[in-house]
C-alpha cells in the first residue's frame, strides 16, 4: 500500500513540467509585441526583487542599478557606457510607469501588427527608443536650461518605443478608430497628435529628459512611416541577424516588394468598400451565370483566375 502510493507520487511528480522551460517554450512561441512585454515585465521584476533582497542588508541597490543601465545626459559618462543606449529602453522602478508603458505597446502593438509585420515592430521599439535618447541627450546639451542638470541626468523607461509605435501606427493609418471610456470612437491620429502636444507642454515639468525622450521617439516614428511609403524599411536591417525569427503572421495588407511592408491597407469609408464589394460580386455572378451556360472551359484566363483568387478569400 505504501509502495503503491510512492510509486504514484514519482509518476506525478515526474509529470510536473518545469516552470522555467514552459516560460522559455511560451515566449519562443509568441509574437515579437509578446516578447517585448515580458522582457519589459521580466528585468523590472528581477530587479525589484534584489532591491528588496538587498534592502535586508542596507545597500542602496536602485542608485547603482541606474547608473549602470539608464541612459546618461553627460556624453562623458556615455562614452564610457554606451550600453545604455538600449538597456535604458527596457529599465523601469516604479509600477505605475511600466504599467503605462505596457498598456500603450500592448494596444497600439496590436494595432500595429494588424497592418505591419513584427520586425517593423521591433525596428520602431529599438531605434524609436534610440532617437529618443539621442534627442534627450541632444537636448540636456544644447539648451541653456538645462547647463548644470545634464552632468547627472539620466534617463530609463520605454516610453521613447511605445511613442515611436503610436506615431508609427497612427499615421500609417491615421483613420483607424478606436472606442474610448466616455468619449466614444476616436482616430487613433488624433490620440498621436493630443500625446505629442502634451509632451511638447510637459518639458517645463520635473520630468523633462523623459518628456524629450518621447518627442525623440515620436519623431522617429513618423520618419519611419515617411521613408516605407517611399520604399526605405529599416527593419531589413533585423532580417540579416539569423538568430532573431519572427511568425509569418502580422500584416493583413499587401506586400510590396521590398521586404514585409504592406501598404493599401488603410481603412476606406463604409460607402467606397460597398461599392467595390457590390462590383467584384456581380463579376462574379456574370462568371457564374457564364459557367451555367456555357461550362467552365467557355471562361477566359482573366475570369479564371478572379474566380481562383475568390474561391481563396472564400
């Protein structure tokens, strides 16, 4: 009896999957949005943990960790950690502020794989982040107002990305709606521009570096979505790194043939996709009616091949 209950606790205990090999297969299988988040959730929860363990022991363990990951005001002090200019998009302490962070690349994310692919995603998150360094350490250098706080100034967060990604999205399909609390349905377009002009009002705050950082990271956005439309992705760039794979889904638009970039996917008006709806229907009923009459030999190639590419959609 004893025997058979040691037996039985063995097998299931051998069935007990390890935790960390199911979080190594559940982000190996989700998308590039996916992974960016738990990345994101991932080092600030590693790094509130050893804040508290360390605490314990009365070592400043917050002050240290920044100086070593957030992205530094002082072009000396970057020569000497250049790192910085990618951890620091991935750096966050306070809840509230990865809680935001998150939120925003979770829905406007989404958004954007619905049009574009996941290496655009990651191009706009990495180098959306990167101008928005460049422009907040530009700014902390130029400025007179800001002449003795860059020697210390630092800044961390992914803020810079996920405005990149907003302005990337919005204005690849400015007319996108989305239903806001209250307010009701609202182009994305409009919460890109209100987002901006309030960065832009914020400098003055006690969070300036952070508040340029995004004006950096917007900016780069919609240079990006001006230079697809003219044939320039700068995602290609990830296409060349073998180690780095994404899903074949993202994109529901049209290929073109540079790369995973979709155009004509921006949303038309209820009346115009009727319209084109109600023509492409009756070719297809005069094929039909063509086929009753007279068999499907009598088609030409061109009715044919309309008729696979519906039959496919179908």
């Amino acid at each position: 009896m004893n025997g058979q209950g040691t037996n039985n606790f063995g097998g299931n205990f051998a069935n007990i999957q390890n935790p960390f090999t199911s979080l190594k297969a559940y982000f190996r299988n989700n998308n590039i949005l996916v992974k960016l988040i738990i990345i994101n959730v991932a080092v600030w929860l590693v790094i509130r943990i050893l804040e508290v363990f360390l605490d314990l022991f009365n070592t400043s363990f917050a002050e240290s960790i920044v100086q070593w990951l957030a992205v530094p005001a002082n072009p000396m002090t970057l020569i000497t950690h250049p790192w910085t200019l990618f951890t620091y998009m991935f750096l966050h302490f306070d809840f509230s502020h990865i809680l935001f962070n998150m939120l925003w690349l979770y829905w406007f994310g989404k958004i954007f794989l619905e049009y574009l692919s996941e290496r655009q995603l990651l191009a706009t998150y990495i180098f959306g982040g990167l101008a928005g360094a460049l422009f907040y350490i530009l700014s902390f250098n130029i400025f007179p107002k800001f002449q003795e706080a860059y020697l210390l100034s630092m800044a961390l967060g992914a803020s810079a990305s996920v405005m990149a990604i907003v302005v990337a999205i919005s204005f690849y399909v400015p007319d996108y709606r989305i239903h806001l609390l209250f307010i009701g349905p609202v182009k994305i377009y409009y919460i890109a521009i209100f987002s901006l002009i309030l960065d832009v009002l914020m400098i003055q705050s006690s969070n300036s570096g952070g508040h340029l950082a995004h004006i950096g990271g917007a900016l780069w956005g919609f240079y990006s979505v001006y230079m697809l439309r003219k044939g320039m992705d700068f995602s290609r760039i990830f296409s060349r790194i073998p180690k780095i794979k994404f899903s074949s889904g993202g994109g529901r638009g049209k290929k073109h043939g540079f790369g995973n970039v979709y155009t004509n996917s921006r949303p038309v008006p209820d009346e115009d996709y009727n319209l084109q709806k109600k023509k492409s229907q009756e070719q297809i009923d005069k094929i039909l009616d063509k086929i009753s009459k007279s068999g499907y030999d009598s088609l030409t190639k061109e009715e044919k091949e309309l008729l696979f590419r519906t039959s496919k959609k179908q």
